[in-house]
C-alpha cells in the first residue's frame, strides 16, 4: 500500500513541480474492476492515499463510480479539503432518460462540487441544454465504435437543432 501511495505521490509532486499544483487534478477509482485494476483494499488505501493528497493544494479530487450512498465516497467527501468532482454510477447499459441527471443530483446532495458526466456526453453534444430542458436523449449506436478511433459513433452524433 505504501507503495501504490508513493507511485502515486511521486507522480503529482512531479506534475505539480513542472506546472503548478493549481493546474493539477487528480482521478481515482476505487473499486473499479475495469482491464482487471479492481482494488482487494480500496476502503483503507483511499483514505491512506487522500491523506498524502490533501495538502497539495491540488485543483480537485475526480472520483470515478460516485456512490452517494457508499460509505467510502462519504468518507473521502469529509477527507477531501478542496474542490471534489465525482462521476456518477450510469451501469454499462443504455444512457438514462434523463441522462443522469438524478444521479447527478443525489451526488450534489452528498457534496459533490461537480458533476463528470461521459458517454451522455459524447451521445449529446448538447448535453447541458437536454438536462436543463428535460430535451430525449441520443443513445450511444455502437459502444464499440468510442473505441476504434476516428469521429464516427464517437463524435458524429447530432443536437437538437440539428433534427428539428
Ligand atoms: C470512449 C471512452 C474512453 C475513455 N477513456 C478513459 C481514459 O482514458 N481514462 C479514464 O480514466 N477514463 C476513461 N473513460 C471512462 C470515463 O471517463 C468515465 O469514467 C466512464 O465513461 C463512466 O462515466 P459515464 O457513465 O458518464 O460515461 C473512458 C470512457 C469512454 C466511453
């Protein structure tokens, strides 16, 4: 563990030195098991991480699978001093109706400062105006096609204005 908190505090030391701590943010993802990196540990390496984090002065904390209800993402809100972004649980189905906007809001609620929000936006490159106006949201076509490279199924897909 000390280790994996040293890689990790060697490597924002770095950044931070060359640019400024300001210009640095920070994303962690406790317990997700995506390319096989799951944590065996991740309730005491986290906070053991975030207290070697806290008084760097970083410009946020980005928190990957936020779970307003999870006690680890409660804890690490009351560890984190400065600004906190978190990216709400959407599951690998289909993009919610309301493109995440309820889980957006329930992390709000938990103290979250800010919102990350992916595949709703790359469906919608409107994004902001069909959550404020409750506007359908575009599904992803083809997951596989974020991947490959190149704009099609990635970046091609339209705003409200463009089909009405
Ligand atoms: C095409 C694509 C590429 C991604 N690349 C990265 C990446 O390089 N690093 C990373 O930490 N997360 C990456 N992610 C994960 C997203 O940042 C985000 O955490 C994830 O999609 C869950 O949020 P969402 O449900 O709002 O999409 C990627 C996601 C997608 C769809």
């Amino acid at each position: 563990m000390e280790n994996r908190i040293r890689f990790v505090a060697e490597v924002v030391d770095a950044v931070a030195e060359a640019i400024g701590p300001e210009r640095v943010g920070l994303r962690i993802s406790p317990d997700n098991p995506v390319n096989g990196i799951a944590d065996t540990d991740a309730d005491i390496l986290y906070p053991a991480l975030l207290a070697h984090m806290a008084d760097k002065n970083l410009a946020y904390l980005h928190v990957v699978l936020a779970d307003p209800d999870q006690p680890l993402f409660q804890r690490i809100r009351a560890d984190w001093p400065g600004t906190l972004i978190a990216n709400p649980v959407l599951g690998q189905g289909p993009i919610p109706t309301d493109g995440g906007r309820q889980a957006a809001e329930r992390l709000l609620a938990a103290g979250a400062d800010l919102i990350s929000l992916g595949r709703p936006f790359l469906a919608n490159p409107d994004l902001v105006e069909r959550l404020r106006t409750g506007a359908p949201m575009n599904q992803i076509r083809d997951k596989y096609l974020m991947y490959v490279g190149g704009p099609t199924g990635y970046s091609d897909y339209p705003t409200l204005d463009a089909v009405r």
